[in-house]
C-alpha cells in the first residue's frame, strides 16, 4: 500500500539570511523582452519603504540523482558553443562545487528561492544509492534547496521510502547507517498529481508558497503522467498518475484563491532542444522554435496564472520562451542532470498586483565548474560517507582498455551490458539466445582513468554500481519470433515513436534501425538476424533481460508477455561476473565495436 506522507513541517532552517548572485560561469541568455519598469524596482535601501517593483532570484536545478562526487566521463561534462559556432566541452558538476556557486550566486539577492525539478534521488551512485539517498538528502538540506517536485525516480523504492525521505526515521529494513536517525529533508517535496488510490488525495503536498516581507510564490510540483511506464511496478503501487496541465491549472486556482498570485510550476518533464550546448539559443529564430517533447504542449496549455516553469526528465539544457495559452511569452528552463548546471532566474513582482511582470522575466543557464573553491561543509559530508561505502566500493571486479560510453543509439556500454546478461542467462539456461538491456538503465560510462586511485583500467564495485543502481534481477523469458520482432518495432513506435528507446543487444543479433522511414517502419524486419539466421516468426526464442523490461517497462509491452520466467540475480552481480571471468589486469576488456545496429539517418 502507498504511503501518505505526514504533512511538511518546515524545520529551523541552517541558514539565518538569504544574501544572495550571479555566479562566475558561462551563461546562457534567455530573456523574455525586458520591460520599462521604475528605477526603484526591487530595491529597498537602508530600511526605506520597499519600491513597488522586487527582484526575485529563482535559482533551479534537477535530475541529480544522487550526483555527489563529480559525475565521470561524459555524464560530468557540458558542451558550450562558442562566439565562432564551435564548441568545447566543459566538466562540470560535483556537490562541492555546486555549493559554492549556488552560495556565490546568492549574494547580494536577499529575496532567492531555490527550486527543483525532481529526481533528485534514485538511479544513484554507491555513495548515495548504498544508503538509500540519505546522503543526497542531507547534502540538499546544506545546499538550503526550498522545495522539489517528485520525479519518475522517487518512486523507485515506492512512496513508503520517499515520506521516509521527506519525514526522516531508519529505513524499514536496513535501519540507520549510523548512530544518527536520519532527519529528512528540510524542504518539501509536491506531488500534485500523485494521488493514493484509495484517498484520491495527494500522497505529499501539492503546492508550496514562499513568504518574504509581503512577497509570495507559490510553487506547484507534478512529475510525469507516464511515471508508471518507466518505474517498477512495486514503487507504484496503490498509486495514480494524473494529468500534468489538469493538475497545475487545478492548484493554480486554488492558489490565487488563497491570494497567491506570483506561481512557479516544478514539472518532472522535460524537451529536447535543437542543439546539445546548454548555452543554445532556444528562440531563434522565435520563442520556442528550438525545442519539441512533451513539455512544449505541457506549456502550451498550462494556464497563464503560472509565470514560469522548471523542467527536467529529459537530461537536456535549455532556456526558452514559450507561448502560453493566451499566447504571451512564459520562460520554460532545464539545467541538463547531474548537477552539471543551474538556472538563474529574475522573476519581478509587482508589490501593487501581487504578480509577476512577466515581460521583464529573464534567466539563464550557468555551468557548475571546478574551478571554484569546494565547500568545505559538502567535503565533510562526502568523506563522512565515503568511509563508510569504502570497504564495499572500492573492491575490483574488472579490468578494461579504455573508456567504455554508455551514449549513441548502440552504445559501446549497452553492449557490454546485454554481453554479460546473456552469458549469465545461459548459466541458468543454457538454451538462453540472447539478451536486451534498456539505455534508460545505464546510468554513467565507464572510465578507464582511476578515480579513487584504483588504478587506470582497473573498475571497482562503486563504479558497476553507478552504471547499473536499479538491483533489478536478471530474468529468463520465452517469446515467439513474431513477438521477438514486434518488441523491437515498439522502440520506435507508440509512446517511444516520438523519442525512440533503442534496447541495447546481445552478441549474434543483428538488424538495420533505418531512422528516415516513419514508425514501426523503422525497424527493417528483413534485416533482423540472430547469429547470421533470420528471426523464425514461429520459433521460441529465451531470452535474458532485467525485471523492468520483462514487466513492461519503457513502453514495451510485448516483453511483459513472455512465458517460462526465471528470476535470476540482480543485474549488477551478472555484470559484476562478467567483468570478473573475461578481464585480468594483464588481459583487460576491450571497449565493444557498438556495430551490432546498423543506423540509417
């Protein structure tokens, strides 16, 4: 059964003042036309009467996941287009660093809020995820985050764990990692649209209203309607996914009922910008025009009570204007994941009307770089943590050549990944043919330069723990060829037609993914191949994938029909093995050829 959190009680917050500012780093400018506002707007000199006019400063993050230490390889980079259209790339991230530059960018900003997008837990590396993300919710009590929405990855360990997170106590079956219980988060999570089945209420607060001498933002928080098709069954149970815009525009009513005029919403969806740099001009050449996904209908119909959105799920970077229902110009932000960006945002309020002059809103992207000083308070809190994952992280199971990416449609680390699922399928069964992994549940590279001083090459237990975080078993399934050839259409079709989830294969399958054709098209059946051998529509063929896949998850509901299961151990012990029987330091694996899909685009 769901959990209905207790209601949020705000503690005593760490901080006595908010003095809050721009922070050095690269931005991106995103602005909606400025606004002729009076010379006095927002200051409030020497105690003198406040000047109708305030500057509010929103800064904002999301997609975190437990991203304390800097991310490795490319999940701890950003790329920046420069002034001649080049680009570079920039590391980026680690709570250390963002710390000192969400405190940099408060200075001089005594009216700042501080928001996110949700998962900021799950889908962790070992320093968190071994302690079920208490680590990530202390260290965001210490960033002095304001409130989050949930995210899709809230829910991993179900909606019991997240009102522990939020409330505090020992978990139910680990207890407490420490001497300490844990606390919980200092700041509330919003659930809007998350509602327990059985209440048809809210499972967590759905709005949040920030005060400050007679300034007021509420924040309204939803995560994706679709959050059952992308999380295990058991972290949703009991639960319901309502509509985004339905939901938002419900609250944002209640809201300015309750005289709350000044509205963000905080939405666990995201875009896909046109461009990859976080600093790309969204609108050019007009408001909106550089971005698609789900979030550009979500703005489109949001009510134009809200003045701002804070987006994620999708990992991408972007700040854009898009037009809201009355079509006027609304800013719509994301700070890629991981902790790379955040977006600094000034939202003017009108002291007469109690709203936003929406036409003087402006925002920007800025990279979260290491070339500031750590926070010191944040080091403690890692090394703290550290000490206690050592004896279990820092083990060596593998050795490898070189880097192995986790990105592309077929990437080097999916392949790797359905190897090792396969040759442990076939230690249960030999009669296994081939495995499918889900991109979605490779969560970093890895990297062939040591990180802990391991050694170049060597990879430990924190890092095939960082790249497969979910424990989902490793289960055996049976499927006709005819169903075999239908799950590989359902990666480009339905609900993954408009972002295609291309599942990562096994040695011996083989087929041409033509990306010019349309739909189910797509996937050139004739060219499916097994070990040179066309796919039998009549045959069976057993197969090996992980818990999630094989109950449906990403949209592929075919795989949720197999029959003949056999639950095996989790994922994370299959890759653990493989590493462990194919690499010595003297015989390290090399980085897979990733050509086992042809692309045609």
């Amino acid at each position: 059964m769901p959990a209905t959190a207790q209601p949020y009680q705000p503690r005593r917050r760490r901080r006595a003042n908010r003095l809050l500012a721009v922070a050095a780093g690269v931005a991106t400018a995103g602005a909606l036309a400025a606004a002729a506002l009076p010379a006095n707007a927002g200051e409030n000199h020497h105690g003198h009467r406040p000047g109708r006019y305030q500057d509010v400063q929103l800064l904002s993050f999301n997609d975190l996941h437990g991203n304390l230490e800097p991310p490795a390889g490319s999940s701890g980079r950003v790329t920046e287009l420069q002034p001649d259209g080049t680009t570079k790339t920039v590391d980026a991230g680690g709570a250390e660093y963002l710390a000192t530059h969400l405190r940099q960018a408060r200075k001089g900003h005594p009216y700042s809020i501080t928001a996110a997008g949700g998962d900021m837990v799950g889908a962790s590396p070992l320093l968190s995820g071994l302690f079920h993300d208490e680590p990530t919710i202390e260290a965001l009590n210490k960033l002095d985050l304001d409130v989050t929405s949930v995210g899709n990855h809230e829910f991993d360990e179900g909606a019991r764990e997240l009102a522990r997170l939020q409330n505090g106590g020992c978990h139910p079956t680990d207890g407490c990692p420490t001497d300490q219980e844990f606390e919980g988060a200092d700041f509330p999570y919003l659930a809007a649209n998350v509602l327990d089945e059985k209440t048809r209420k809210p499972i967590l607060k759905p709005y949040w209203v920030w005060k400050q001498k007679g300034v007021k933002v509420g924040f309204i928080g939803v995560t994706l309607e679709g959050t059952p098709n992308i999380v295990s069954a058991d972290g949703v149970k009991g639960l319901q996914f309502k509509d985004e815009v339905e939901t938002i525009n419900k609250y944002a009513k209640e809201l300015r009922r309750q005289g709350v005029k000044s509205i963000v919403a905080l939405i666990h969806e995201g875009g896909f910008p046109a461009s990859s740099s976080y600093n790309y001009d969204c609108d050019s050449p007009g408001a909106g025009d550089g971005i698609s996904g789900p979030i550009v209908d979500i703005a489109k119909n949001i009510t134009p009570d809200v003045d701002a959105l804070v987006t994620g799920h999708t990992h991408n970077a972007y700040v854009c204007t898009i037009p809201d229902p009355a079509g006027n110009p609304r800013m719509v932000t994301s700070a890629a994941s991981f902790g790379r960006l955040y977006t600094d945002t000034t939202l003017t309020y009108d002291r007469a009307t109690g709203d936003i002059a929406r036409t003087a809103v402006k925002s920007a992207n800025h990279v979260v770089t290491r070339d500031v000083t750590k926070a010191p308070d944040m080091t403690r809190l890692i090394d703290r943590w550290n000490t206690l994952a050592a004896p279990i992280g820092n083990r060596p199971v593998g050795y490898i050549s070189g880097d192995i990416g986790n990105t592309g449609t077929e990437s080097p680390l999916g392949d790797l990944i359905a190897d090792a699922q396969l040759a442990y399928g076939k230690s249960l069964d030999p009669e296994t043919d081939l495995a499918l992994m889900n991109p979605g549940g490779i969560r970093a590279p890895l990297t062939y330069a040591a990180k802990a001083g391991e050694g170049d090459g060597v990879v430990t237990y924190a890092e095939g723990f960082t790249v497969q975080p979910f424990s989902n078993t490793v289960n055996l399934r049976s499927y006709t060829g005819a169903q075999l050839i239908q799950a590989l259409k359902e990666q480009v079709t339905g609900g993954n037609e408009a972002a295609p989830k291309v599942l990562q294969v096994s040695s011996g399958l083989t087929y041409t993914l033509d990306l010019t054709k349309t739909g189910a098209d797509r996937v050139v059946t004739d060219t499916i191949r097994l070990d040179g051998a066309p796919i039998d529509p009549a045959a069976t063929y057993r197969v090996a994938m992980n818990s999630f896949l094989a109950g449906g998850g990403d949209g592929f509901t075919t795989l949720g029909q197999g029959t003949d299961e056999l639950v095996g151990t989790d994922d994370l012990t299959a890759l653990e093995q493989y590493l462990t029987a194919n690499s010595s330091a003297t015989d390290p694996i090399a980085p897979p050829a990733a050509d086992r899909i042809t692309v045609v685009k």
